[in-house]
C-alpha cells in the first residue's frame, strides 16, 4: 500500500504535457537531406525575366572620331545556365544590333545616362553608346553588362592571363583614345590656320585707300 501511494504521489509531480506527449521521431539526417532535395524528374526552377531597358544606341566605328545615331533600341539579359549575355535589339525592326558576353573584350563606363562601352577587336576598338532614360536605369544597364561580361572561369582558373587580357584591353583602348584626341587636335589646328588665312586674303583684298589730293 505504501509503494503505491509513492508511484501515485511520483505520478502527480510530473507535468501532464509530459505525460500526453508522443514520443519525438528520430529523423536521420541523410532522410531529411533526401526529403528537402529536388527530386531528378522535377523541372529545375525557371530564371526570373529581368525587365529590358530601352535605350538611344550610337556607335563610334574605328578610326572615326564622332557618333553615328543608330535608333532606338531595348536591351535584355538573356540567361542560359550560370552565364548571360547582353543583346541590344532595333525597336522598330527587332533586328540584332551588339551582342556583349563573357567572350567579349570590353570595358564599360557610365557617362551621365550614358553607358560607354568600347569593345576591342584586334587593334581596333568599336565604340557603343547606350542612352538610358533615367539613372537607374543606367545603373542597372551597366551592372546587367558587367554581370554578362566578367570573365568569372578565366578569372578563378587562370587569374595570371585574365589579368594580362584586362591590361591589353585596358592599353588598347587607351591608344584608341590618344588617336582620336590627336587627331581632333590636328584638325583643330589646321581648321585654327585656315580661318586666319581666310582673314588674311580678305584684308589683302580690301578696297586702297583714297589717295591724297
């Protein structure tokens, strides 16, 4: 009887969420890693569109040293696996105007509302102007392209000639641009010496003054 009156009184301390609660499973973490995992028949989960981004295109050709308007124009971000690209399309005839990607050697710079990008062929370098509407836009233009254009594998599994293509690139376009400032100089001074041979001529063929009586 005394034995049973101490189980009753055990029975009567322990809390009664104690006493109505299963036992907890034990759930190994190889099943609860299988269970969270995407099974291999279910389709891998879709990209989400980035919004295109209209914009006034220019392009600057080599050895030219002023823009050309080209139109209007919508760029998108066209991703494939863990790379993307950059295509600017025609407004009007949705026709393919510049491609920019991981293989391209360019570099970008942001000007205002404008993205500069010079992209280096050879010894040349082609010149595109992106006029965005506002700055956001044009921020959010020059991150999508150098996103697309960062040469991320080169740049992790041979970091020695990813930094010498940057320091082509980079010397490349710094000719490019000594050229064309040279040669606005010397255009610049040859137009300066017309003018004032044209003002020579005018003052040589003046009318003679009166002669005195």
């Amino acid at each position: 009887m005394a034995e049973m009156d101490v189980d009753d009184a055990m029975a009567g301390l322990q809390p009664a969420s104690t006493l109505n609660q299963p036992p907890m499973p034990i759930v190994h973490s190889d099943i609860s890693n299988t269970q969270l995992s995407t099974p291999a028949g279910s389709p891998a989960p879709r990209e989400q569109p980035i919004r295109d981004i209209q914009v006034k295109v220019h392009i600057r050709k080599p050895e030219r040293d002023t823009w050309s308007y080209v139109g209007r124009g919508i760029v998108s971000q066209v991703v494939a696996g863990q790379s993307s690209r950059v295509v600017v399309r025609a407004v009007s005839s949705g026709k393919v105007l510049a491609v920019f990607s991981e293989t391209s050697d360019l570099e970008a710079e942001k000007r205002g509302n404008f993205i500069v990008i010079s992209v280096v062929q050879g010894s040349s370098v082609v010149s595109w102007s992106l006029n965005a509407l506002n700055n956001s836009e044009t921020l959010r233009l020059l991150a999508s392209i150098e996103l697309a254009c960062y040469k991320c594998k080169q740049a992790l599994s041979d970091p020695r000639n990813h930094n010498k293509g940057r320091r082509r690139i980079e010397r490349v376009i710094k000719d490019d641009r000594r050229r064309r400032h040279r040669r606005r100089k010397d255009q610049d001074a040859m137009i300066d010496a017309f003018s004032k041979q044209t003002i020579g001529l005018e003052l040589d063929d003046g009318p003679s003054p009166p002669m005195a009586g």
